[in-house]
C-alpha cells in the first residue's frame, strides 16, 4: 500500500489510512484477487472504474463509486464474495474493508479528498 490517505470531507473524517491505486490494465484486472485479508484502514482506488466483482475474493469489501468530482454517487456495503456491482456515471472505485462505510458513516453525496505523504 501506498501513503494515499482518504478523507471523506464532507463527514471531516479519514476513511482509510494507506491506499494502493490500480490505474493500469493489469493491475486494475488483478485487483484484490490472492488477497486473504483486507486490513483494516486500507483501500484500493481502481480508475477508471464503473464496475467491480469479487469472484474468486475470500472475503467481503465495501464499494465507493465515485464521479470525476470526487462525489460519490453509488455505496455498495460489505460485497460478498462471487458479486458483481456497477454504477453508471462512476469515474473511478475506491474498496475498503466491509463495515468501513457504514463505521465512518460515508454515503452518497459525500466528497472524498486524497492525500499522498
């Protein structure tokens, strides 16, 4: 994981503490997958992203699609594993571990600021 914090600015709070970004074919297609566990503040920022699955993933994660405005505009809490989910009008996804929406109280409408250290 890299030092990308996530903040979700309208709540005033962090949301994950260390991310990776998927930006590239091949990591944006290997994902999560051979992962064991998702730990807790972490995330996985796939752009661009309007649709995810969790075939073959031991594990369940929450789902932020988020517009080229940094708003998101779709939450998909604690994604079972084998599940697919898509949102039109999403720029890119950012995964958390599952309960992260719902503990942080991050919901549609909410903007997300991202800072590197």
């Amino acid at each position: 994981m890299n030092n990308i914090k996530i903040f979700n600015i309208t709540k005033g709070l962090e949301i994950a503490t260390s991310s990776l970004v998927a930006d590239s074919f091949f990591l944006r297609l290997k994902g999560l997958l051979g992962t064991k566990t998702f730990p807790k503040g972490g995330a996985l920022i796939i752009k661009p992203c309007f649709s995810v699955h969790t075939i073959g993933m031991a594990y369940a994660i929450d789902v932020l699609f988020v517009n080229e405005q940094n708003t998101i505009i779709k939450v998909v809490e604690s994604l079972q594993p084998g599940r697919l989910a898509s949102c039109r009008g999403s720029a890119y996804v950012v995964e958390l571990p599952a309960g992260t929406a719902d503990t942080t109280g991050t919901t549609c409408g909410h903007l997300l600021s991202f800072i590197l250290e």
